[in-house]
C-alpha cells in the first residue's frame, strides 16, 4: 500500500495506524513527507533524529501509549481486586511495540501489584478465539488488552467475547468501552488525529517535516461503562468514578 501511494505521487502519506504503518511508509522509496502517529518513542524507532529536531522526511504524533499500559493494569486491578491471574493480549506481527508493553506490564504485576501476567497472541480473527479459549481454560480472572490497530479492527469481536466470558477487562480507547467494554484508559484519538491533520496541513503549506518538531498527545481518558459492569456483577469503586472523563450509564 505504501509503494502505491508512491507511485500516485501523494504529497505527503499520513501512517495513522501505528508503527506497522509508519515502518511500511519510511521503507519507500523515493522518501517523501510522512506524518506517524506511534505509541512509542520515535527516536528509538529511528524515525526522527530528535523530538524537537526531527531533521529527516518524517515528523508527527507520539500518542504516550506504552506509558500509559501499567496504568491500565493498576485500574483494572481495581476493577477486578479478586483476580489475581490478567490475561495481556498482544499482536506478535507488531513486534517492538508489543515487546515494550510486555515489559511494562511483567514490571507492574509483579513487582509493583503481585500478580500474575498470562500473555497470549493473535494476529488474525481465529487466533483472537483461540487465545480466548487458552485464557479462559487458565483460569484468567481479567483481561487486558494490547494497543494494537489490529484490534481496532477487531473491537466488537474482543468486547463481545470478554462480556460473554464475563471477564473484567479495560481496554486502551475511549471507543472500546463505546462498544461495551467495562473500561478504558489512554491517549485521547481525537486530539491524535487532529494533530495528524494540522500537521499534514503545514507540509500542503509547504513546512518540511524536517522542521515540525514531534507532537505528544497530552490528554489521557478514562471511560467506565457502568452498564457493562451490572452485567458482570461489579461494583465500580467511587473514587474511580470520579476520576472517569466519561461513565456510560
């Protein structure tokens, strides 16, 4: 797909879906003006030189997404205080981000809330059922899961299959706990995108990526969708529903 938009000679490729996307559009030749959007840090990727510098054809959003995956953990323990088995699912065809959200979170259960981490697998629709069959026969007590596109995609199969096995779960987007999920924690897309969008203005005005300095996403949201949580018998802690951008209800 990159090597077609090359070959349309776009005026700049806007690589929103993570670090795959982004991989794929500095790997083309000619280079030409890229816009990423990434979870995690762009100068350990290799994409800019430095954040305020980035000195290259590539310049665009870091969307704090491997910072904020503890936290995640942290929220759903409180969510789920009885479960002391978490079930991580993670995309293994994104292997540097999933590696980086692994870490953190074998740091964070065991050493910061003494529990257990069971990381399971999927890249397409039938390994997403599978890992669930796993999770569930391991006795899982909440699930968590990867920031990955390849999930976005899937988000109505994941809700829907942690609801029916009536597993405490919180994912990474406001848009999961849309769906049905009990809960979400992380970078907020809408300001992602808008800042994907003023940044591919500027290089259709002419700036060069070169001179764009890296944006990072700057508004974190929790969602808790208390409808989600009756059907699973949960109580949702007060304090957590104070901290909430948003309660579905």
């Amino acid at each position: 797909m990159a090597a077609d938009l090359v070959q349309r000679r776009v005026a700049v490729i806007v690589a929103a879906d993570g670090t795959p996307a982004a991989l794929a559009a500095k790997a083309a030749t000619p280079p030409m003006p890229i816009v990423f959007m990434v979870g995690a840090d762009p100068v350990e990727l290799g994409f800019v030189a430095s954040l305020g510098r980035p000195g290259g054809n590539m310049t665009g959003v870091s969307a704090l997404a491997v910072g904020t995956v503890a936290k995640r953990l942290e929220l759903l323990h409180q969510l789920a205080p009885a479960a002391e088995q978490i079930a991580f699912l993670r995309n293994p065809t994104n292997p540097y981000f999933s590696a980086l959200e692994t870490r953190e979170l074998q740091a964070a259960a065991a050493d910061v809330l003494g529990l257990r981490l069971l990381v399971f697998n999927a890249s397409n629709p039938e390994e997403i059922e599978a890992a669930f069959a796993n999770l569930v026969a391991q006795r899982a007590g909440a699930f968590l899961l990867g920031t990955d596109p390849f999930f976005i995609s899937e988000r109505v199969k994941l809700v829907s299959l942690a609801n029916g096995h009536a597993l405490p779960a919180i994912y990474p987007f406001r848009e999961d706990t849309l769906a049905g999920g009990l809960a979400s924690y992380g970078a907020s897309n809408r300001e992602a995108f808008h800042l994907l969008g003023n940044f591919a203005g500027r290089i259709l005005s002419g700036e060069k990526p070169a001179e764009l300095p890296v944006q990072q996403v700057t508004r974190l949201e929790m969602a808790i969708n208390l409808k989600t949580a009756k059907a699973l018998g949960l109580t949702v802690p007060p304090s957590l529903l104070a901290r909430a951008d948003e309660v579905i209800e």
